[in-house]
C-alpha cells in the first residue's frame, strides 16, 4: 500500500525491507542491471539529504 510520507520521530528510527516499508524506484532514466553500482539521495522535510553511494543491484 503506498504512503505519502514515513513519519520518524526525533531520537527514533525505522527499517526500510521488504515486506515492510520499503523505497520503489519508478521512472528511472536507465534500467538498474546486474552487478551494477548505484547512488540515491534520499530527501528529508527538513531540507537534509542523506547520500547513498555504491549500493549494489542485488540490494533491489
């Protein structure tokens, strides 16, 4: 079922899986293939963003 948003309260935290809450990726400019790098940026409400780098394509 898709959110508008996942509310984490300060000092708190939550698990991003399958199954559970999870981030879909729609719309990319090129298909993730395997064995491929990938970097996302995850952006905040309060205008942090937090940097994901060399995730690899099995993680999806």
């Amino acid at each position: 079922q898709k959110i508008p948003e996942i509310i984490i309260k300060a000092h708190s935290s939550t698990e991003l899986k399958s199954g559970g809450y999870h981030i879909m990726l729609l719309k990319l400019k090129k298909p993730i293939i395997k064995d491929m790098k990938v970097n996302l940026d995850l952006k905040f409400n309060n205008h942090k963003t937090i940097e994901l780098k060399n995730i690899d394509s099995k993680e999806f």
